[in-house]
C-alpha cells in the first residue's frame, strides 16, 4: 500500500511513538529472499536484527529454518526456549565469563547446551571455554571465527587456524563445528578499489583455503561454513564455500540497506508518530530586538519554514519518510521529546500520522515496545520484541545471578 494508505489504516492505532511493521512487503521480501538462495545452502537468521519472537518465528516457517545467529546473552537464551530444536550459531565471541554464566543457566534450566555454537577468535578464548568446560563437566561444541578481509578479528592465518583445530581435536571436552567468517566490508568497497566483485572473490578464495583445513577435522556435510550478511548475501549463488547463509535486516529492509544490487527489496519497518502541534510561520527562539528581524531573515533565505510541526518522541535512528517533504531542521535542532519537522502540506494538523523509516533495525526494534503489525488485510496484531535483560551478579554469592 502506498504511505498514504498506510498512515490512514493504522492512524486510529497510534497513540504514541510506534514501530509498524507491513506484513505484505514482508512477505515480498521472504519470497524474494528464497529466489536468491541455492538449494545446497541453509539460511540462518540474524537475530539481532530481527529481535522479535513473532517476527523470526513468522519467517522461520515461510523459509523452512531452524538456523539462528545470536550476538547477545540473554537473546541466545531466549531463542534457546522459543526454539528448543534450533541451531544457534553465536555471531561474536562471549568473554569468557559471560560464556561460564550462560552455560551455567542452560544447565539449570535444562536447555540444550550442544544446539549452540560458541565463536572462539582466539588461542586465549579457546584455552579460557576448555578450562570453563572441564570444570563443568560440559561438552560445547566449537566454532572458528576466520579473518577473510574484515580484520575485526578471528584466526587470519592458516597455521593458527590449524593449531586451534589440533586443541579441539584434543579435548574430550570440546567439539569442531565449523567455520564463520564475515565480509560486510565488500559492499562498501569503492568501484575504484574493485568494489564489491573484487572483495567477494578475494573473500571466497582464503575462506576456500581455511576450509581446506578444518575439513580435515570433521565432515564436511556436518560442518556449518558460515559467512554473507544482508549486503552480500545475493552474491552467493553458485558459491561452492559457503554453506550456510546469514541474513536479518534485509527482511524489512532499513534505510542503510538501500543499495543499487537490492533494489528488488521494499522497506517493511517504519516509526509512526503523531503530530502535537501544528504551527504557522514558526519562530526561532531569540531574545528581542533580534527575534522579529532575524526570523524573517531566516525565513527569506529558506532556513526558517512557513509550515513546522512538533511531534511525540524523535531523534530516532531514522529518516523522515511521510508525509513528503517533510524534514527535520538544523535551526531547531532535534529533541527526543517533541521533535520540529519542517513541512509543506496545507492539511497537517495534530494527531495526524508521520512516518519515519529506521536507518537499521537491530537498536530501533527494541525502542517502542510490541511490534504492530498491520496484514495485508488490514488487520491489527501486536507483536512483542525480545528483551534485552541485564543479568545482575550477586557479589556475595559468586555464581548466583539474575536477570532483569
């Protein structure tokens, strides 16, 4: 539907700052997402850019998936218990002892250790998990974070890589799983430095070389060879490397995700507002005898508008999406409590309706509360979004926590 339609079908609905989200372009995005991907490789959910239950369980079902990524503790436990059979891979590796705490809890509250993959970037985390694992007595299974041109981290040569997998392959206590290696440096190479085709070829050529390694230490149809992101993930077709395909924010498609090779995608998340105030010839704050001169001086130079608005809420991660036109002002500068927007239509009045469209997902998504999301239909639904809990160490009992 277009914006318009939009604002007019949930306008009775919103009442404050509110993320919406659009079940039809949703459903475009699903469909175009499984035309992009080979039949050999499984897609694994980025949770963190979808961080709602309703939402991953709603294209987990579309897409056939059980694969999720997780960059968070207190998310990994709760896809853990929305997907009791789910295969978690970790996106980043856990310090140590956050890894010690959530083991501790999947033990207590009788969740699947093995259906997770810890990310190890290092001899000195790996020997830090083996330590924490023979001490509980546990079993994890490992994955090997890779450098493949990111250089944010991981094995970056083949000898380390090897003498980490000879550790693994030592313990009785941990276990090889694979690979992840992550590229979202390609899309944003420039075209004069051989952009996105160059770094993508480089990318698969030393991920082909690490695999050739760890292939040796387990089978291969066993192993999870991770890598790709919303900004690369098309360009995976045909790709004999990679088995394993992450994506997220794509689904509802931010505004940083507006790039040439995904046009074929339609952003599916917008902040709605109301308008408190409606204002005619706006006028900067100053002190007189300044005031009167220097707005209408402002105003002939077009730095002043005609037409202004307060909103509820703003300064979000967002651009100004509907109504047309209509932005923020450097002048009044941005409030996160009743923001200025510049406008231009004649018929703009309180409790109208505006759109923002969020630059990305995974922070925004768990600023508003429960998720609306508006059916092809033109049903209403509410759908809740993960917490993001703080787990809380009691200093006087080493080991006992909680989360709040």
């Amino acid at each position: 539907m277009s914006p318009n339609q939009l604002c007019e079908s949930i306008s009775p609905y919103i009442l404050q700052p509110t993320l919406v989200l659009e079940q039809s372009v949703l459903n475009e995005n699903i469909a175009s997402v499984r035309r992009r991907i080979d039949g050999d490789k499984s897609i694994r959910l980025v949770v963190k850019s979808l961080p709602c239950a309703e939402l991953i369980k709603y294209i987990s079902d579309q897409l056939n998936c059980s694969r999720f990524m997780c960059f968070h503790g207190p998310f990994i436990k709760q896809t853990a218990k929305i997907f009791p059979k789910a295969d978690i891979l970790l996106g980043k590796p856990m310090p140590p002892a956050s890894f010690e705490h959530l083991a501790t809890e999947f033990l207590q509250e009788g969740l699947v250790l093995d259906n997770v993959q810890w990310l190890i970037d290092t001899h000195e985390h790996l020997d830090a998990y083996l330590e924490i694992a023979e001490r509980l007595n546990i079993n994890i299974r490992i994955n090997l974070e890779i450098n493949i041109g990111l250089n944010r981290g991981g094995f970056a040569h083949e000898d380390q890589l090897k003498i980490a997998l000879l550790t693994i392959a030592d313990s009785e206590n941990l276990s090889f799983s694979g690979l992840m290696g992550y590229e979202a440096h390609a899309s944003k190479i420039p075209d004069v430095f051989g952009g996105m085709k160059l770094a993508l070829k480089q990318v698969t050529e030393k991920y082909r070389r690490f695999k050739a390694i760890a292939e040796r230490f387990g089978n291969q149809e066993e192993l999870t060879f991770n890598s790709a992101g919303s900004t690369t993930f098309t360009e995976y077709q045909g790709n004999d490397v990679i088995n394993d395909i992450s994506i997220g924010s794509i689904f509802v498609k931010p505004e940083d995700f507006e790039l040439p090779h995904l046009n074929e995608f339609k952003p599916a998340l917008f902040i709605a507002t109301p308008i408190l105030k409606a204002v005619e010839k706006p006028q900067l704050p100053l002190p007189q005898p300044f005031n009167t001169p220097l707005n209408s001086l402002f105003r002939f130079i077009g730095k002043v508008p005609n037409k202004g608005a307060y909103i509820y809420g703003g300064n979000w991660m967002a651009s100004p999406f509907y109504p047309e036109g209509f932005k923020t002002n450097s002048l009044f500068g941005r409030s996160s409590n009743q923001e200025f927007i510049s406008h231009t239509n004649d018929t703009l009045k309180p409790g109208d309706c505006v759109l923002f469209r969020p630059t990305q997902s995974e922070a925004v998504m768990l600023q508003f509360g429960e998720l609306l999301l508006i059916k092809p239909n033109n049903e209403i639904d509410y759908w809740p979004v993960y917490q993001a809990t703080q787990v809380r160490l009691d200093a006087n009992k080493k080991g006992k926590s909680r989360e709040s």
